[in-house]
C-alpha cells in the first residue's frame, strides 16, 4: 500500500481555508491511505474552552463532509486530528474511507493546556481491519505513554497513525523506539508553523514521518515546509514479532513480573 503524512500549518480558526490546505496537499500525492495533523482543521493553541466550543464538531461535521468526499473520489483512506463536540470536547482523529466513517479515537493522554479543555479519550485504543491491513490510532502526546502504542500492537495493529502537533523535539525520534519495541509501523503527521495566542507561545517541530517496524526512517519531513511525501509499504511485515529464532516480541512478554 501507499501510506502518506501530510504535513500542514493551519491559520488558527480558519477552518475552511485550512481544510483546503490539506486537501490540495493531498491532490498531488497518490496514497491508499493519507495521515494529517492533529486538530488539522481549527489550529491548536486555544485561548480558551469557549473557543474549542466554537470550532469544535460533531464527527459527521463539516470536515468530515469534505474530508468524506475527497476519500469516496479517490477511493482511499484518511486519518486526521479534530476538536469533537459530543457529551464533552475530546481531541479526537477520525478515520474515514470510501464506504464513509471507519471509526474515531479520543486521546487519552492530554498534553499542557488541553487538560483544561478537553477531557481525556474514553473510547480505549481501536484496531480498523482494512483492505491493506490493520490500522490503529493515537494522537500527539500519547508517544509519551509506551502503553498506547503497545496496547495497538497487543489489539493485533499493523500501522499506528499517528496525527501530532509536536512541540518538544524528542517524539521524531522516540517513534523509532516506538516502533522498534512493537515492531510496527508508525506514520506521524505533524504541522509547522507558530502560535503566539494569549501569551502561550508554541512552535511546531514538522519532522513528520513514517517509521518501519525495524526502526528504520522511511521518510522524514523538514521542520519547516509544509507538503506530503509517500511511501510504499507492506504491513503485513508487522505481523511478524520473531527476533530470531529464541524470541518473539509480543510472546516473550513477561506480564506476571511488570507490577
Ligand atoms: C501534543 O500532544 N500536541 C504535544
């Protein structure tokens, strides 16, 4: 399959413009399934709840109505970052496809000031069994957490997508460890670009990336440029968890001795 990141940098709120970023991004790159960035559509640096209130939507919202389309035309798939408004606010990426929505992800672990806006994911780590293999999810900060991509790799996950807007350095490379300790692949599709909004002012890393199940960095953005790049992947190489011929990852786990 051909798996791609895109890598944006959405003007805050503007989320029709910013939606259209994307998708021309998204135009010139063919891929079988396409990853964006964390909160693609609205920005990320909120002032307040009030605002995530505003540019928050329901799943079947208006980027999901765009996003849909462009996945039903080029028969394809998409995973991307966005405020949900439902019982609370979560920081959630939905997965959609032709045949329309495959599934959402709330994120668990919050990062700085999303713990006052958003509450944390309640709907677990979801594994999607599709036409190319099988697909899990996390958002941004989860890498933090060894267990979310784990807990992707034990629920039988192939390719973690992985919609980010990184601000600290270390995750571009982490990921390598992530995918390294579960034998996975990881695609993280970060954003560029500069936030200074009500005092809090964050830089975004880019460094938007694809990761191999041996570690290896299959693609690897710059920290400034917005674009998209491609690769060709098979995921079912994930499937194999055997180091040699004594040790199997996910079977040599000794869970009685971890607590
Ligand atoms: C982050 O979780 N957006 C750093």
């Amino acid at each position: 399959m051909r798996l791609a990141v895109v890598q944006t940098n959405p003007i805050f709120g503007d989320v029709q413009t910013n939606i259209k970023q994307a998708l021309l991004l998204m135009e010139n790159e063919h891929a079988d399934l396409y990853v964006l960035p964390e909160l693609f559509n609205t920005g990320y640096n909120f002032i307040d709840a009030n605002e995530v209130n505003k540019l928050s939507e329901p799943v079947h919202g208006m980027t999901y109505k765009s996003i849909s389309a462009f996945s039903k035309k080029k028969l394809c798939y998409v995973v991307y970052g966005f405020a949900e408004k439902s019982d609370r606010l979560y920081n959630s990426a939905a997965f959609v496809g032709p045949e329309g929505l495959i599934g959402v992800y709330r994120k668990v672990h919050l990062y700085y000031r999303e713990t006052l806006f958003f509450a944390p994911g309640n709907l677990g780590f979801p594994v999607f069994d599709l036409p190319f293999g099988k697909v899990g999810m996390m958002v941004c900060f989860d890498w933090m957490y060894p267990e979310s991509a784990r807990t992707l790799a034990l629920k039988g996950a192939q390719l973690i997508a992985h919609p980010s807007n990184l601000v600290l350095p270390y995750c571009p490379d982490a990921m390598v460890t992530r995918c390294l300790e579960n034998r996975i692949f990881a695609a993280t599709a970060n954003r560029v670009g500069r936030e200074n909004r009500g005092g809090v002012d964050l830089t975004y890393i880019g460094k938007s990336e694809i990761v191999s199940p041996k570690g290896e960095i299959l693609v690897r953005m710059d920290d400034k440029e917005t674009g998209k790049t491609a690769v060709e992947v098979d995921l079912s190489v994930a499937s194999n968890k055997r180091i040699n011929e004594f040790n199997d990852l996910l079977a040599g786990r000794q869970a009685s001795e971890y607590f």
